[in-house]
C-alpha cells in the first residue's frame, strides 16, 4: 500500500466499534480509511465520473439523489451509491 492509504479489515468486530476506530484514525492521520470491499469516492471524483458539475452533485446528495456520508468535513460515496446513482435507481 502506498503512503497515506490505509485499509481496515475487521472480522468479528462490533460495527460501531469499528466505525469510531475508522473516525479516530481519520481524525489523528487526515487520510482516510478504504474498505477492502468497496472504494470511497470524494464529491469531485463523483463530478468528474458522471461528468456534471461539483455543485450539482452536492445539491444531489443534500436532496437525498445520491446517497454520501459526511466523515469530518468531507463527503464520501461509496461506489455501490455511485453506481445506483447513475444507472437512475
């Protein structure tokens, strides 16, 4: 893996628990966290996917069009959310 990359891979673990371990390394190291299932995408990597401007995607996600979580001050998107997203589910 390369610097700044870190991959959680937790089995038998108490979900919340997890989920603050994943909140408090993001929080000392400022890098965030990728599942090993599944990749995270920022609001201007989804822009420039679905090739529509970074306003319009934040305006979908506040609407509740495409699902995101807010980790510290950025939004994530999961990839399943994304491709739901376009395929217009």
């Amino acid at each position: 893996m390369g610097k700044g990359n870190f991959k959680l891979e937790v089995i038998g673990m108490d979900p919340e628990l997890v989920e603050a371990v994943a909140r408090k390394v993001i929080e000392l190291t400022g890098q965030e966290i990728k599942s090993p299932e599944e990749v995270i995408y920022t609001v201007e990597q989804v822009a420039d996917i679905t090739k529509v401007s970074i306003q319009t995607i934040r305006n979908h996600i506040k609407n509740g069009v495409l699902k995101a979580h807010k980790v510290g001050h950025p939004w994530q998107i999961k990839e399943s959310n994304l491709k739901t997203y376009m395929n217009g589910e």
